[in-house]
C-alpha cells in the first residue's frame, strides 16, 4: 500500500518524475475523467489508522464536508463515514473546485484532531489522504434500472 516509502530516494525522484513527465500529480492519484456530474470521492485516514472513532468525530467531518460542499454548489447525495476512511458521492458541475475544497475540509481538521490527541509527528499525523475519484454514471444508471424494476415487479 505504501510502497513509495519503501524506495531509495533516488527511485522516488525517478518515480515523480515519471508521473510529471505524463502529466500526473507528483503523489496523488491522476483524475483522468473530469467531465462526468456524479463522483465518488473516497478518503483515508493517514496509514489507515481509526482516527474516527467516536460518533461526535465522523459527524464533525460530515458538518466540515457539508458546509464547504453545499456552499460551493456541490451536491453530497449519499456517503459514509467509517473510522478510518470515508465515501461521498457527489454532483458536480466543476470538476476544479474538489479538491480545494476537500483541502479545506482536511487541513483544519487534522490539526484540531492532533491537538485534540497530543500527538504532532512532522506535522500533521492524522492527515487525509488524497482522494481517488471513479466515474459512476454507468453504476447510477444500472442502479436505477434494478431499482424501477424492483419497484415494478
């Protein structure tokens, strides 16, 4: 799962390389489609510890993505939020604002969560790590159909 850390620091230098040199974000994951409404966009914990534990925790994440989401003409049609990860799915109309967005939301919210714990460690340790998004308007429209056809029959 966390290869990269297991490279020399020359091979993650021609690994980074590689990926700017195809057009890739240096660490993320690349968003190749980014013209489709419906996302889903899921999240984790920094090495995928539970770090969302307690009910009033996932809620406050949920207050934060709400907030900064419906405010930004970004719709959250259903989602998740587990301890150590999370999932939205969402419609939008431009691509370009999640990822600021998600920024927004993470940033203040791991440092009030390391506070919180007492816990700094180069930083930030419950840092959420960047999103992979998949086009899912092949899965809406399939869910549609299983679903009028349930009500139907």
């Amino acid at each position: 799962m966390y290869e990269y850390r297991r490279l020399t620091p020359e091979q993650q230098a021609e690994l980074v390389a590689e990926r700017l040199s195809r057009g890739f974000p240096p660490h993320s994951p690349p968003h190749q489609v980014r013209d489709h409404p419906y996302y889903l966009l899921t999240a984790a914990c920094y090495e995928h510890k539970c770090h969302m534990t307690t009910a009033s925790r996932r809620q406050h994440l949920l207050n934060r993505l709400f907030e900064k989401f419906v405010t930004n003409e970004i719709d959250l049609l259903a989602w998740v939020v587990l301890p150590n990860h999370y999932h939205l799915l969402v419609h939008v109309t431009n691509f370009d604002t999640i990822s600021n967005l998600i920024r927004l939301v993470h940033g203040p919210i791991s440092r009030e969560w390391n506070i919180e714990e007492n816990v700094i460690k180069f930083g930030i340790i419950i840092q959420i790590e960047p999103f992979v998004l998949k086009d899912i308007t092949i899965q809406l429209s399939t869910i549609s159909t299983t679903t009028l056809l349930n009500m139907a029959g």
